[in-house]
C-alpha cells in the first residue's frame, strides 16, 4: 500500500545517507593518513600509521555508553558483550537486535533501556563512528609505546620539527633526552628543517648546537641577578667556538663529531 512504499522509500534515502557518511568518514581516514605522509616523508626516523577506527577499549565504552545513555555501571553484562565485538559495524548491528528482540540482551532492564530511548539517540549510535589512532614506531620499528619517556619525547619533537614552516621557538628540547637521542632524532631534523624554517633554541647541550649546524649563536651571561648577551657571531667564530666548549656540555665533544660529519660528507660528495 502507500504507507509501505512511503517507508521503503525512506528507508532507502536513510541507507543512502549512512553510506554516505561510511564512505566521508572512511576518506577521512585516508587524508589522516596521507597527511602525516607528507610531513613525515623526509624523516626515516619516524613513523606514524593512522589504524582505523582504532579507538581504545576504555574510551569506546565511555562513549557507547554516552550516546546510549548508560551511565556509570549500568548494564554492565551488555556493555561488557559489546565491547568483545571489533567490527564497530557489527557492534551497531548488535545493539539494532537486542532493541528489536528483547530475547538478544542479556538483561532484559537493557532491552526495555534501549525501547525508551528517544529516536535522536539512537539515530546517533547509528551514525556514530569510533575514533582512529595511531602507532608511531621509531628507530628501525621499534613501538613507541614500549619507548622510555625520553624515545616519546624525542619522537614527538621530530614529528613537530617536521611540520610547518613558521618560526618554532623551543626551550631546552634536550630534557629528558640522552645524546644518543638528541643527535639520531632532533640534530638531524633541526639541520634538515632550518632552511625551511626559522629555529629558535635555548639550550644547554652543545649537539644541538654544534653539530644542529646554528647560523647563529647568542651566549647569555648572568651577572648581578641580571642576563645580558656577551656575544653573537656564528659557530665559524672562534670566541663563540671558545664560550661553547667552556659553558656547554660536551662542547669539545660536539665538535669533534662535527668535523668527523663534515669530512665524511666531503668524502661522499
């Protein structure tokens, strides 16, 4: 009859428009993807890989539970049944029976929950897609979730030296870094970056000084409770040379591991 077709015809606009958003938020993915390709792809140090719908276990459920009004610890046997199925597709599949069939839910209160539900929220679930995340290896594979804090630190400056072409202005990015580090994952970057951008760095290690290639290097000096600038001249100065291996850790060191670098580079040239 009429109000037949009028359904089916409703029901086929409304899979239409679901598809729709499947196939924008899937693109989404994609962009994610080529994005950090992009950023990343001069630094074979890092590596980041977008996994789709990779949201995690804990805040999937404070989510599923949000958009079906469960709160706290409500439903629990049901919420935890949910949460076992990784398709998130499958997952609304699942939520659409037990509203149907009040046999499917494992408490019944969730059954008669879900029926009282306004439409709006359900139509919300429906649509609802969980997050991405992300895995981000670093030196030749290994996870950065099994890295120390420094790896993660070190990790993330590189992404962020890698990205942009504005001024950057960091303070003391060697904290926490070991000079292993400093040197692998944030001196190459810096050298590889600073034509591009302008890099500012107040720092206390020499590495990133020296061998970060500074066109320009501002010594502070504190005197009566006050800084003022000594001198300023490139790293080719030899006072500036002098002042980095007398005030910077392993200035001399530094050094040396620069004119190694630059010998080799000639060699190779």
């Amino acid at each position: 009859d009429r109000y037949q077709a009028e359904l089916t015809q409703l029901n086929g606009k409304s899979k239409k428009i679901q598809d729709d958003i499947q196939s924008n938020r899937e693109q989404l993915t994609t962009d994610r993807q080529v994005f950090l390709d992009s950023v990343l792809q001069d630094n074979t140090d890092i590596k980041i890989k977008v996994l789709p719908y990779g949201e995690g276990k804990e805040s999937l459920e404070q989510k599923v539970r949000q958009i079906l009004q469960c709160s706290g610890d409500k439903y629990k046997k049901d919420i935890e049944a949910l949460m076992e199925i990784s398709d998130h597709k499958n997952l609304k599949n699942k939520v659409e029976g037990i509203s149907k069939d009040r046999s499917a839910a494992k408490d019944q209160r969730f059954y008669q929950h879900l029926d009282n539900l306004p439409q709006e929220s359900l139509s919300d679930f429906v649509l609802w897609h969980p997050q991405d995340n992300l895995k981000i290896t670093f030196d030749k594979g290994q996870d950065l979730k099994t890295g120390s804090a420094g790896q993660k630190c070190a990790a993330l400056l590189a992404f962020i030296l890698s990205y942009g072409d504005e001024p950057l202005l960091l303070d003391q990015p060697e904290d926490d870094l070991d000079n292993e580090l400093i040197y692998d994952l944030i001196v190459k970057q810096i050298r590889a970056t600073k034509n591009k951008r302008q890099i500012i760095i107040v720092t206390h290690n020499a590495n990133i000084v020296v061998n970060g290639n500074a066109e320009m290097v501002v010594p502070m000096t504190v005197e009566g409770g006050q800084s003022y600038i000594e001198k300023q001249a490139s790293i080719q100065n030899n006072d500036i040379r002098k002042k980095i291996c007398k005030v910077l850790e392993g200035g001399q060191k530094a050094f040396s591991q620069r004119y190694k670098r630059i010998h080799l580079e000639d060699e190779n040239a």
